[in-house]
C-alpha cells in the first residue's frame, strides 16, 4: 500500500495534471478559433469532418494537451520538492 507521502503526490499531481489538460484546452480553442475562423470539430471522428481538419485538430489538442500536463505535473514536482526536501518517490526512481 502507498505510504501518505506517495498519495500525497498522486493527488497533487493529478490535480495539476487535469488543470494543466483543462487549461491548454481552453488556450488551444481560442487558438484554433483565430487561426481557422470556426469552431474545433466537435466529432472529429465523423465522415462529416474534413479530415485534414480532424487530423489538424487531433494533433494540436493531443500535443498541446500532453505538453501542459508534463509541464503542470513538473512544476508541481519542483513545488514538492521545495517543501519537502526531495523529489516525490515516483520521480526519484528514475532520476
């Protein structure tokens, strides 16, 4: 069973995963809105959908969503780090 500690940084990290996730879709909307002058596709899977544009946008909400997760998840770890003197168990083992 995981010690308080790792639970801890599960939760942490998850929180700020999820809002890092939330967050750059939010920015990659906005983003996709100036650039193409329409809204995202909200099936992109449908034959209805262009599909240079359902790649287009699979590809920006994938990287744009994994990078501020990585990002969020990081900073949170350097946080973690700042208050309890070492990285988070999961993070340690593969430094």
């Amino acid at each position: 069973m995981a010690d308080k500690g790792d639970l801890g940084w599960r939760l942490m990290a998850g929180a700020a995963a999820f809002a890092g996730g939330w967050a750059a879709k939010k920015a990659i909307t906005i983003v996709w809105k100036k650039a193409t002058g329409k809204e995202p596709p909200i099936a992109p899977e449908s034959p209805e959908v262009a599909l240079v544009e359902a790649l287009g946008w699979a590809v920006a909400i994938g990287v744009g969503s994994e990078v501020a997760k990585l990002l969020a998840t990081r900073a949170m770890a350097k946080r973690w780090e700042k208050g309890t003197g070492e990285l988070p168990a999961p993070l340690r083992a593969q430094a």
